[in-house]
C-alpha cells in the first residue's frame, strides 16, 4: 500500500467506530486528510485494534516519522559529560527513552491536533500506547499523582519507551511545593530509567506548556536535579535536554554553558 492507500484506509476504519462522522466527506487535500487522521487519533477511545489496523497504521506513522526525518542520539555531541541538548521534534529521536509531559489521566491528549507533546507523543507512537496506559490506570486505580514516573513501550516512535510524568500546574510564582515536585518528575523518571537499564534518556520541557511553569526556572531545575541525580547515583545514563522552542534553546545554553 501507498501512503495514501494506508492513510484513507486509516480514515475509514476510525470513522466506522464513530457513528456521528457516518457519511463524513474525505477530503481529497494531502494535509487535510493528514489533519483529520491525527484528530481521530486523538479522539479515539483506549481499545484494542484489529490485527489488520495496526499494520497499516505502524507501516503508516513508521513512514511518516521516518520522512520528518530521524535523529539518532549517537550523533549529538555533549555539552557537558553525558549530557545533550537537541532542539527538534522529540518523537523523531532515537534513544533509549523519551519522556512525556502527560496529565493524571494518563490517557494522552484528546484535544484534536493539539499542539502539546503529550499529543504528538500519543499520535505518533499510534493506538497502543493509550491501551497500554489505560491498562496501567485500570490496575492503579486512581488518576497519576505529580512528580511519579511510568513506563510504557514505545511502539511505533523511534525509541524504545515512553516515560510518562505528571507536572505541576502553576498559577503565577511557582511555590515551594511546585518547585519540588518538578523536581521530583525529572528524579522519578531518572530512577525508573535506571531501573529499566535505560542508557539514553530524553527530557522534554515538563510543565512549562499547558500547565504554565516558567520556562527558565523549569530549566533551572531540570538541570540541577539531573546532575544532582547522576552525582549521587554515579549514573553513566546518556541525558538529552529535548527544546522545541527558539527560546528554551536559548535558556538551556545559557544555564548549560552551550555555545
């Protein structure tokens, strides 16, 4: 199948399974049916797909995210001892790990096209990762707690697995309590690595998004925990300081000492 084969195949299979969009015209522009797919991605509840689905859609994201292009960790050069910063699309890299900023949830966002990296995590990575956290939610039986740690596969991303991290969510200064369980997000996904032998880990910009924490003391302690942490731990763990935007970038040079 052509991408285009794969993708309209896509379309019709997900809006069968939503009885409102019966009859819903496909449009026929390339970015438009782009756009739709993802929403209905976004949308679609945690369930399991047909084997023939899942084929399409991995041989589908797999092409796309390989188009974007991949970049592969072993190419970036340190800024410090084991420690990266790579400004780029966090779900074209290829490490160990990337982390995700998620909410208690856990499910992803379902917010169509949104433009967080929970959403671009979940879109593509495909449908399995919202099974695999809804089966983890089902068995914890409450809604995730700040600053905790969750590990899933990755799927159809570059990587090998996704770490899942709830934020704080602030409203104008950060307080003590939110400065340390932003602290605590990026300590639980370094342990949780550690535990699982991850040798390469991607942080992205926890809570500085949605939930509002201001990006240059979010840096500040991004940094400060991770090097705190492999100094305590003697962790070797390769750590990549993900930025997607101009301005992040500039923080993190900044703090990091990067040219």
């Amino acid at each position: 199948m052509t991408q285009l084969e794969r993708r309209l195949y896509l379309i019709k299979q997900l809006l069968k399974e939503q009885p409102r969009y019966i009859g819903m015209e496909i449009p026929t522009d390339e970015q438009a049916q782009k756009r739709l797919l993802r929403c209905l991605f976004n949308i679609r509840m945690p369930r399991p797909a047909s084997r023939e689905f899942l084929a399409v859609q991995d041989a589908y994201l797999q092409e796309e995210t390989r188009h974007k292009g991949i970049t592969d960790s072993a190419d970036l050069k340190p800024v410090q001892d084991r420690i990266y910063l790579w400004q780029g699309d966090i779900t074209t890299l290829r490490c160990d790990a990337v982390v995700n900023a998620a909410n208690s949830q856990m499910l992803g966002c379902f917010v169509p096209c949104h433009g967080c990296v929970d959403n671009a995590i979940h879109t593509y990575a495909g449908v399995q990762l919202r099974l695999a956290c809804a089966q983890i939610m089902e068995q914890q039986g409450r809604e995730e707690k700040p600053g905790k740690a969750k590990i899933t596969p990755a799927f159809n991303l570059p990587c090998k697995y996704v770490l899942h991290t709830v934020g704080p969510i602030v409203s104008g200064r950060p307080t003590k309590r939110e400065t340390s369980t932003l602290a605590n997000c990026y300590r639980s996904c370094l342990e949780l690595a550690e535990h699982n032998g991850i040798k390469s880990l991607a942080f992205c910009c926890i809570s500085t998004g949605e939930f509002h924490f201001p990006n240059k003391k979010a840096a500040e302690i991004a940094i400060q925990t991770v090097r705190e942490y492999k100094k305590r731990a003697h962790s070797k763990m390769e750590v990549i300081f993900n930025v997607f935007k101009e301005f992040d970038l500039c923080v993190y040079r900044q703090l990091l000492g990067a040219n």
